[in-house]
C-alpha cells in the first residue's frame, strides 16, 4: 500500500499540473460517471492530502475523496490523453486553452483505488476527524499521537500503523523509524517516554520529507549506505535503502545478526532482535 509520502507527492503533481484549469473529467470504467458528469467542465482548484487520503478539489468545495488501497494507482502525464486502456475509474483531462499546444496538455488516470468519491467539504472534515497526525502537514499536531500512544498497552508497532494515531505511516515506515531508535516493535506503548516518542516524531517528519522529494524510502544513515559500507544496492521492487524491512534472515547493516519477522495485525514486522531488544519493565525486575 502506497505510504504518506505518496500521496504527498500525488497532490503537489495534480495541484502543479491542473491547478487553476477547466477540466474534461470522465469515468471510462463507469463506475465514477454520474459524479464526473458533475465535475466535468468546471474547475480544479488544487489537491491536498492528509495521510493516505487524497482529497482533489474543485470549484463549489466538491472533492474527488481517494484512496488507493493495496491496488489503486493514479498516474499524471504530460501531453495529450489517448484512448483509456484498462479500468479506468476516473480520468482527468486539462482543456485545453485557445491556441495552446500540446505542451500544454496534461491528463490523469486513477485506476484499482479502494475509495474514488464525490464528498462535499463537510464529509471530507467529517473524514479527517477520524485521521491521527500526518508529520507531512505543517498543521500536524504530534500531541494528539502522543495522547493515545501513552495510554495504550497496544505494542507501539501496531499504534505507528493505526491511521487514527498517526496519518500516512506505512509498513516500511513503521519498521525502519522503530529500528533507528532501537525500539522492539512490540513494545507497549504506554512504556515509551515522552522523548522517545518525539526523537520518533520529528525523524518520520524528516524522513517523509524526503521520501516526497525523491519519491523512495531511504533510511540508512550515511555510514550504513552502500557506498561506505561497501556492499550492494538494494534491489526490489521498494528501491530505497533500508536497514530491516523485508530483509529477513538478512545480516543487520549495523550488528551483523539476523533480522527477524513477525506477523502482527495482519502485517508483517521487521526488526533487529540485537538492535532492539525487547523491553523489559524494570517494574517486574526484582
């Protein structure tokens, strides 16, 4: 499932490209037609997202709600738009300007989402009540996370995951910031100090920020990157550097030992058993 920083970069692509122009909007799937025929001529103001939502807006505060899922992809091009191919739910086509050309044109297509919506701004509020903090917002408040971290007795690998406590945190996220700060992922988080939680905080501010810019996930510090440890890249799907996600069995960048896995909450967990020992109450110490 496509983390935070996606849907970040999604927003600023559409706001970039469409931002301010008349739209041609069209179902070809159909399952998005009668809301298109709504939206179709008028225009699109900007994009935003909140965690891994994305809310389009256009003119009349009348939002396209998406949510891509495990299998939704929406993809913005330059250039005129062919004939859809596969199922496309919704595309968005910028009419084109009198005497413009073609390297005015620019066309999306959003495909497979979980969520493709037409929601007025008070079901889109109603929407973002329910999410957490998202550390990409610069409206983010980390106190509301705070709150239900240090009240819980869920392990911290789940809380990190639960979008009503923090917005936009995925997989890869969760197991990397955890590992950074050697925190066993399945350590209670009401365990957690306060500083604890704010060395996490601002690390996955910096970190998806800079997943927005580059569009990867990097998270290994420079004295652990391939260059200076002299190994080799990563090479998947993913892309970015990382030090324990989906890496089991794997030798631990740092320690050497074996990375481990686990399934909680139906997702599997990523951790160094060395790097972040399990946590051990000095309460029950005797």
């Amino acid at each position: 499932m496509p983390e935070g920083h996606t849907l970040h970069r999604l927003a600023r692509a559409l706001t970039d490209r469409f931002g301010g122009r008349v739209m041609e909007v069209s179902s070809p799937q159909g399952r998005f037609a009668e809301a298109a025929r709504l939206l179709d001529n008028t225009v699109l103001v900007d994009a935003e997202a909140w965690g891994k939502h994305l809310f389009v807006r256009f003119d009349g505060d009348r939002f396209v709600h998406v949510h891509l899922g495990l299998y939704g992809k929406l993809d913005v091009y330059d250039g005129p738009a062919p004939a859809p191919v596969g199922q496309v739910r919704l595309r968005l086509v910028a009419a084109a300007p009198s005497g413009a050309t073609d390297g005015d044109a620019a066309y999306a297509d959003l495909r497979g989402a979980t969520t493709c919506d037409l929601v007025t701004d008070d079901q889109r509020a109603a929407i973002l009540q329910r999410l957490g903090p998202d550390p990409l917002r610069a409206d983010a408040d980390p106190e509301r996370a705070w709150k239900r971290i240090s009240r819980s007795r869920t392990p911290i690998g789940a809380l990190l995951m639960d979008q009503t406590v923090l917005a936009g945190v995925g997989n890869v996220y969760r197991a990397e910031v955890l590992f950074r700060h050697r925190i066993h992922p399945l350590r209670p988080g009401n365990t957690l100090r306060r500083g604890q939680f704010e060395a996490i905080w601002h690390d996955l501010v910096d970190l998806m920020h800079e997943g927005v810019g580059s569009g990867r996930i990097d998270t290994v510090r420079h004295e652990h990157t391939p260059e200076a440890m002299g190994r080799e890249p990563r090479r998947d799907d993913h892309g970015g550097e990382v030090y324990v996600y989906r890496r089991h069995g794997q030798a631990c960048h740092v320690c050497g030992g074996k990375v481990r896995t686990e399934v909680l909450a139906a997702r599997n967990l990523f951790w160094c058993p060395r790097c972040q020992p399990r946590f051990r109450s000095r309460a029950v110490l005797r």
